[in-house]
C-alpha cells in the first residue's frame, strides 16, 4: 500500500495543527498582557485618596478586547485545521477498511488448543502473572505447571544474562551440551567466551586466561578461529546475544522460537487486505462467506510465514486436504484426488491428463505425501 498520500496528509494537519496552537497561544498572551495592564491600575485604588474610577478601567479593557478580537483572530487558523482534519479523515477511509469484521468467518476453533497458544505466550515472555489468571479465568488449571516451568526457568536465566551474570546460563548450558551439540550449536562456547570476556573487563588478566584454559581449550580443535580473535579481541565484550539462549531453549523443549500467539497475529495481519477486498466483491453472499471451511482465493504471505508445502490442484484450483489429497498420475502429473475421481466418473473410466495425451487410469494414481 502507498503511505506516502497518508504521510503527506498527516503533515499538512500536523502543521496546521501547530499554528493553530501557535496563534491560540499569542491571542492568550495578549489577553493577560491587557488584564495584567487593568490589575496595575486598579490596585493602587485601595489607596483611600485615590479617585481612580473602576467603571473607566473595566470600560476601556472591554473595548480593548473587543479590539483585539480573539474569537475572530482564532476562527481563520481553526477553520484550516478543521479543513486540513476532514480531508485527512475522507482519505483514511478511502485507503483503509475501518472494519475489519468483514473478514470474519465462522471457524470451529480448539479451545483448549488456543488457550494453550495463548497461555504459552504470555509465560514465553515472562508474562507469568498474566499467564496465571488466564489459566485460572480459562479453567485449564491442570495445563499452567507443565506450561510455565520450563519458562520460568527460561526467563530467570535471560534476566541473569541483562544483569551480567552468566553462571545460570552456563549451568543450564553444561546440562544440555550433548543435545546442544546434536542441533550444531556452538552456545557453549559463546557463553565460555562471554564469561572469559567479563573476567578479563574486571582486570583480572590471569584469572581471565586460567578461565580460558579450563573452559576454551576443549574447543580448540573445532574453533581454533574463534578463539584466537576472542584472546585479542576485547571488542567482543558484552555482545552476546540473549536471543541465541532463547531460540535454543526452545528447539530443545520442543518449541518454535517464535511465539505461535505471534505468528499467528503477524499472518493474520498480512493476509487481512486480501480478505477484505474479497468481502468487498461478496458484498451480497456474507452467508455463503460465513460458512466456507476454506478460503475461495489464494492469500499471499511471506516465506516466513511458510512453514511447510502445500499443494493446489490446478484443475479445481482449491488446495489439497486429508479428504481430498495430491494424487500423481502414471503420466507423472499431479491433481487433487477429488479432481480425478470427477475426470473419472467415479473410477468407472480412464481419461485424458489435462497437461499431456497420456490415458490415466485412477486406479494406478498414488497418494503424494508432503
């Protein structure tokens, strides 16, 4: 989508916005200097020789500010805002759908399932207050210890590391080394450097170097590199990062690195436009939208959004499922097995491959598995 229309808008209003405060603020000023002015000459009246009329003062600062004119000085500065504010308005509404609930379907959701997503990611970042009363207010209490504990554990060790202290990563780290080398991870050793790099930042040189034969030479022969620039590199210090911790914590419960609650979000997001503009074109068929157990058009995401293949059969332009699985041919093509049953007639009869002359046989079709 282009911003660029929007930015431009939300300056302009922004500018109007700052000299309409701009000359609020002046016509004020000049309301206090008069009165200001009227309060000198009406003080001195307490003096009981003074013939100073009150009635003259109050006349003479009514017209001033008659003169001054503040509503009418005011009215020219609000009505550009009031302006610039209704064209900003008309264009969000024409670049934006300010209702999202268009795209609304009526899915049967796992409720167990998304608690647990949910759950998982308020406990995933440290949220564990939060992740409790969920829990209770869900009434999946039995589900909260197995879920929290190990990222309780998680995020005691991430505080430790902000605050310096790396002896709980380095534990943890000890008592998973050997599945930690089963992923070709190398956190170990960061942490060793890490720790290596504290001690020497402290001014201990020989302990730095003790440190390092006990805990770095067992990496010498796999990372000769690495150590030889971290023993004359002390720009290295403090840049470990506590994300490398997490992404494998997570890979050795088990669990994605990112937070599914996240991912899910961040893709609903990014598909929502596609959704929406459909709705636009089934404006009249919110039923028929409602009760579709799969999307009518494809929705376009990021790679990183793509977390295994996916087939759509190019006869009936829907996209494989358990029921209606890739079937490959004898000719080496693929369709959905609904696709070939329909050509078929049931497997009453060979037909024609769409894609190439060759007679197919349903019967001699195979299951693809992804």
């Amino acid at each position: 989508m282009e911003l660029n229309t929007i930015k431009d808008a939300f300056d302009r209003v922004a500018k109007k916005q700052k000299l309409s405060c701009s000359k609020t603020q002046e016509v004020i000023d000049q309301i206090i200097q008069e009165i200001e002015k009227a309060l000198e000459k009406i003080l001195p009246a307490h003096d009981p020789e003074s013939e100073l009329d009150y009635k003259t003062v109050l006349s003479d600062i009514r017209t001033t500010l008659k003169d001054i004119a503040p509503l009418s000085q005011l009215e020219g500065t609000q009505k550009e805002l009031n302006i610039a504010l209704s064209k900003y308005s008309k264009l969000l509404e024409k670049s934006f759908n300010s209702d999202i609930s268009k795209a609304y379907r009526n899915v049967d959701f796992d409720v167990h399932t998304v608690n647990q997503i949910i759950a998982g990611h308020f406990y995933r970042q440290g949220l564990f207050d939060l992740g409790d009363c969920f829990i209770s207010e869900a009434e999946e209490p039995e589900s909260a210890a197995a879920m929290k504990s190990p990222f309780l554990e998680m995020n005691q060790i991430l505080e430790a590391i902000k605050s310096r202290d790396l002896g709980p990563a380095l534990n943890w780290a000890a008592n998973n080394s050997e599945k930690l080398k089963l992923n070709g991870s190398d956190l170990v050793l960061r942490l060793h450097s890490m720790q290596f790099l504290e001690i020497l930042q402290k001014g201990s040189t020989d302990e730095a170097l003790k440190y390092a034969r006990s805990h770095l030479t067992p990496f010498s022969s796999n990372h000769m590199a690495e150590l030889q620039k971290l023993m004359g590199c002390l720009l290295w210090a403090g840049k470990l990062d506590p994300e490398e911790l997490t992404r494998q914590f997570c890979n050795l419960l088990g669990h994605s690195y990112e937070s599914p609650l996240s991912v899910t979000v961040a893709a609903g997001v990014q598909g929502l436009p596609s959704l929406l503009k459909f709705m636009n074109v089934m404006a009249g068929k919110k039923l028929e939208w409602l009760s579709m157990k799969q999307l009518p058009v494809p929705v376009e995401l990021d790679k990183e959004f793509q977390f295994h293949s996916i087939f759509v059969c190019p006869v009936s332009k829907e996209q494989s499922t358990e029921d209606n699985p890739p079937m490959l041919m004898s000719c080496g093509h693929v369709l959905c097995k609904q696709s070939i049953m329909k050509m078929s007639k049931n497997n009453t009869k060979s037909f024609k491959c769409p894609y190439c002359p060759s007679d197919i046989e349903a019967a001699q079709c195979k299951q693809l598995h992804f």
